[in-house]
C-alpha cells in the first residue's frame, strides 16, 4: 500500500516513492562515510532529509515535499495508532 504523506510526517527508514515516480528510496537524516579508522557523518540540513536509492545514489528532499509511503495495513495501522497516542 502507498500512502501519500508530507516527507516529515513519515518515520525514517521507511521506503518512499516520489509522487510521479517508480524508483523506491529509503529515507534517512543522515549518512555515514567510511568505516575503518574514524566515520564521518553528515546530518541532513534542517529542513530536509535524505534519500538512498538502491544503486547508491543519494540526493535530498524537503520536508514539505509529499511522496507515497510504502507500507503494510499492518504497519500503517499500529503507527496511526502510535500517533493517535502521542496526540494531547
């Protein structure tokens, strides 16, 4: 199932789509480099996150931007009720 969700409505990890597109991306906030001696990690701006296709690129998104969230009834359900649960 896709749902249609502003990128910072939508947990990180998860794979997302964009609106008009096919090609599945995992978002995240931040990238490590390297991993022997000493990884160097870049946090994404404020704003934005990342997005990690499956050949290794790597480009950024808004915050604002809607794309389709890939999800499972299963795991949409428990995360609305996550949500409705740390609504005041």
């Amino acid at each position: 199932m896709k749902v249609l969700l502003k990128v910072e409505e939508i947990p990180l990890g998860s794979t997302v789509v964009k609106r008009s597109g096919s090609v599945p991306y995992v978002l995240r906030d931040r990238i490590v480099i390297g991993g022997g001696g000493r990884p160097q990690e870049i946090v994404a701006g404020p704003g934005t996150k990342f997005l990690f296709g499956d050949h290794g690129n790597i480009t950024t998104v808004a915050d604002h931007v809607e794309m389709l969230w890939e999800i499972s009834m299963d795991d949409l359900t428990f995360w609305l009720e996550q949500q409705k649960e740390e609504t005041p």
